[in-house]
C-alpha cells in the first residue's frame, strides 16, 4: 500500500504528457498515411488519368473511378482519358496505401491530415473537388485548352526517389 501511495507521490511533481490537442499538433512520422490527395502537375493538369488501377487494387472496395475522354478545348489531364468522377468512401478506406502504390502517374497520395471527421455518411464520401490539391503558382486550372500535341511537351519527367 505505501508503495503505490510512493509511486503516486512522485508522479504527482512530473510534467504531464497531455496535449492540448487543438492549439498543438503532434508531427506525424514520415511514413504515416492519412487523408488521401489527387495531386497535379506544375502546369496545373491532373495527374489522375481515370485507368482506375487504384480502385483495382483497394481491398476494402472505398475508391471509385468514372473516366471520360479530353478534348483539346477542355483538357484535365495529359492522357486520352481523365478521371470525371473520382470518390472515396472514407468510412470504408482501411488507409493501406495499396491506391498510392497502384498508381501509374503518382497521383494518389496518402497525405499527412489525420483530422476526419463526419457528421453523416454522405459527409464521408470524399469527391473529386474535396481530394484536388490546389493549383501551384504559375499554373492555370483545368479544364484548359490546348492545341493537337502541345500538353505533353509541357509536362516534366519526375522520379520518386523514395519509392
């Protein structure tokens, strides 16, 4: 009995391990996967080019892709194809980041926003607009017009180097 009176006696001088959670964030790990993002290229094209591999390859079923085909007066993405509905069902999503590794052109990506949270399940279904990263300096949003083989000279070759 007095030791555990001993133990809580010394515990009771020690600086708590609480925080404050709204006003400090902890920093996640480098590897951690959170809230998903579509990413876009410098020009501001889409990387999503709707083949729908990451849907393929997600065994919890949350992703869903419709793809439509570009036109040269409305381009989204580089390809033939861009992704006219993309959807994630984020009470499904078990964040294994088999989507991120599916994807051809590094689209997808489990970012590092763990803050989720829904009121309803209609909330929970991220569409496309939700998932888009904004549109970098320098870039200009789509859909664009672009002249018969002009958008694939203006996209740079990226390598991942941690992949």
């Amino acid at each position: 009995m007095l030791r555990g009176l001993l133990t809580t006696f010394k515990s009771l001088f020690e600086k708590p391990v609480t925080i404050q959670y709204p006003e400090e964030k902890r920093p996640v790990r480098a590897r951690f996967r959170g809230r998903h993002v579509l990413r876009r290229y410098e020009n501001g094209l889409e990387r999503c080019i709707g083949c729908s591999l990451c849907s393929a390859a997600c065994p919890a079923d949350a992703i869903f892709v419709e793809a439509a085909q570009n036109s040269h007066e409305n381009r989204f993405s580089p390809g033939e194809r861009y992704a006219k509905t993309y959807e994630i069902n984020m009470i499904r999503c078990i964040f294994c980041g088999f989507c991120e590794d599916a994807c051809p052109t590094e689209a997808i990506v489990l970012g590092d926003n763990y803050e989720l949270s829904f009121v309803d399940r209609a909330s929970s279904i991220y569409n496309k607009d939700m998932l888009l990263e904004p549109v970098a300096q320098g870039g200009s949003p789509t859909p664009q017009k672009t002249r018969p083989g002009e958008f694939t000279r203006s996209i740079p070759v990226q390598t991942n180097p941690t992949k």
